[in-house]
C-alpha cells in the first residue's frame, strides 16, 4: 500500500470510528479550546497533518470547527476537508481517552491522483469514545478500539484510483448493550450501494453489461448478538438484495465464543495460527442459507450458455453432471442425489434455494476440520446438511 493509500484510509476509517491515530506531534496553531485541540490532534495521523482550519466557536457544550483541511507531506495529491465539525459534549476521561456525546461532520472529502477520492455528506456519531495515543502506538495490546452508541453516514461517493466507480446512499449502525469495553448486541444496515457497471474493470468478474444491468443496486441489512455468559454468538438476517438480481440471506449461530475469541478478532486474520487455536472451542450449532432468485440466475446461465455455443437446458444439465462428479467423491449416494436434485431443479427453474446445516449437538470447529481432511464421506451426517430448491 501507498503512503497516501494508507493515510487516504487511515482517516476513512477514523470516521467510521475505527480510528486511525491520535497523532504526533503537534503541527497545527492551537486554538486555544481543549477539545478542538483534542480532535485535530486526533486527526493527524502518522503520515498527515492538519494544514489549516477556519474558526473555532463554542455554544454551550458544542465545539464547532470549520473548513478543516489535511494533507499528506509524502503526497502533494493528496488532500482531504471538512467543511464543518461539531464536538458535542467533549471531556477527557482519566484514562487519558476523549470522550464525546457526539461527533457531527459535514461535507469531507478525500482526492488523490493515485488512489481515487471518496466525499461523505454527512456523518455522525454518538456516545463516542476515543482511545489515547499511548494505546494506539501499542497496537492490538493496547485494546485500542473506540466505543460509540450509533453511526449514521449518508451520501457516499468513491472513485477508485482504476475509475470505479461506487455510490452509497446510507451506513446507519446501533450498538445495543456492553459488557465492559464489549459490545452484546448490535444491527446495521447499508443501503442503495450502487456501482456503475461500466466502470468494474476486474477483468474476472462478471459482464454486468452483457445481462443487462447498467448499474447495479445493493441493500444489506442485519444484526449480531453475542452473550459473555453463555459464550453464544448468533448472525441474523444478514441479507443482501440486489435490485433485479435477487435475495440472499444468512443466519449463524455459534456457541463457545469465550471473550478472549471476541477480543482478538481483529488478530486471527492475520495470524492463521493464533486463529486455529482460538477456535478450537468454538462449535457450529446452525447455519442457514437461502437464496430468492430475482432473474439473476436466468441471466447468468443465458450468458454461459452462449459462451459455450449451447442452449440454456443443455449447459444446466453440463452443470449438474460437473457436480454430480464433485459430489461423488464424498461416496455419500443419498446426500449426492438431493443436492443433485436440489440444484437441478433450482436451475431449470430458479426461484428459491435454501442449505442448512443443523447438527444434532453443537459442532467443534476442530472435529469438522478433521472430518473434511480424514473422513469428508460423514460430514453431511455430523452437520446435519440438507438442501432443498423452490418450496
């Protein structure tokens, strides 16, 4: 990554509150108010500074700034402002964080001739608590997440550095309740994501185009919850809809998700091992998936047919074979014939496919590894597997 990729995402992620750095030293004129200070303090991230801002008013617990504007010394590209900044009800705790009641910014924008540019409209968060700058410099070990009650962001607008090009009308996030630092409990939701097929360059990805769709219009809804006590994790309703394309929707559920799992989520992605040993513990109690077509389907297999020089039936039934052929390697006849007939059915007729997973006891993560490598044949028992197409 760039130098101005990482501070273009370094401050993309500080306002969503996942934050980049408290910053270094000053370099900024004071002004003279402690919780202005505080925050453009904060917004200077380790491979930026704030270049100048407007003015610095006050009414009652409200710290108001403008025309913020933030630039990166190692890209003369790069540049990002803030029209307007509300500090609402700002204090520094005896931890040394800062702490807000909420955080309202109008009108950023993000530009760099290498790495595209991004805009917000508007953005607000509550109950916001920041982490010092001593935790941040020690990374992961300084448990240096920011808190907040809710996140509502609306009116994106990114152009990648390859002039893609993606527009979201709304983020909106609510954090329920907190054991401590931990959340229990939390729904979101992105709606109208919309991306202008002409602009996906991605030379594997599908030909948007060529099914017919000029742009492509996204929601995502959905919500987790997560008990210390129990160790129970559960995914809700995260569903996707695509306009014209169809439905998928996913629900999860996990027991043995200790607190110590929570807390090093952020590390097991990029330390496999550490991953391996933290969910040793962990066991699958359920998973379903379901998928609602909305044409997508019909216009995928039109698409292949017409590449492979056949006709939609014709190619369907390549499809089942190829799997059929997959599916006999796991020598279970009963379950290769009702994924089989599952997904024939769904194909030659697309309305509905649903994959569940409902074990008769909580799965070990570690017994399905070792099953998939020792003995695939059993896995559709120990899962509890089914499969079934347009009921």
């Amino acid at each position: 990554m760039t130098r101005s990729q990482t501070f273009l995402t370094t401050t993309a992620l500080l306002l969503s509150t996942t934050l980049a750095s408290l910053g270094s030293a000053q370099a900024f004129e004071p002004t003279g108010n402690d919780v202005a200070d505080a925050f453009l303090n904060l917004l200077e991230a380790e491979q930026g500074k704030v270049e100048s801002y407007g003015e610095v008013t006050e009414s009652g617990s409200t710290v108001s700034i403008t025309s913020i504007k933030l630039i990166d010394p190692a890209d003369d590209t790069l540049n990002v402002s803030i029209d307007s900044t509300d500090l609402v009800g700002g204090k520094k705790l005896e931890s040394g964080r800062l702490q807000l009641d909420s955080l309202a910014l109008k009108k950023l924008s993000m530009t760099s001739d290498r790495d595209g540019s991004m805009s917000i409209e508007d953005f607000k968060v509550t109950d916001l608590v920041l982490p010092t700058a001593a935790e941040l410099a020690n990374g992961p070990a300084g448990a240096a997440n920011p808190s907040y009650r809710t996140l509502d962001i609306s009116t994106i607008n990114i152009v990648t550095e390859e002039n893609e090009n993606v527009q979201i009308a709304r983020i909106e996030t609510e954090i329920g309740d907190m054991v401590d630092d931990l959340p229990t409990s939390m729904q979101f939701s992105i709606s109208d994501v919309t991306l202008d097929a002409s602009t996906i360059s991605d030379e594997d990805a599908v030909s948007f185009q060529e099914m017919g769709y000029e742009k492509i219009t996204l929601n995502v809804t959905g919500a987790g919850k997560w008990s210390p006590d129990s160790e129970l994790a559960e995914l809700t309703d995260l569903t996707i809809n695509g306009a014209d394309m169809g439905t998928l929707k996913l629900n999860m559920s996990f027991g043995g998700v200790s607190r110590e799992v929570i807390e090093k989520l952020d590390d097991m992605g990029e330390n496999p091992q550490m991953a391996m040993s933290l969910t040793q513990n962990v066991s699958l109690i359920g998973v379903t998936i379901d998928v609602i077509d909305g044409s997508l389907t019909n216009r995928i297999l039109e698409q292949e047919a017409s590449k492979s020089g056949v006709d939609k039936s014709a190619y369907v039934e390549q499809q089942v074979q190829g799997l059929n052929l997959l599916l006999g390697a796991l020598n279970n006849k009963e379950f290769q014939d009702k994924v089989s007939t599952a997904v024939s059915s769904f194909l030659n007729d697309p309305q509905s496919l649903q994959v569940v997973a409902a074990p008769a006891n909580p799965v070990p993560f570690a017994q399905i590894m070792g099953t998939v490598m020792l003995a695939p044949q059993g896995l559709p028992k120990i899962l509890g597997l089914d499969v079934k197409a347009n009921q």
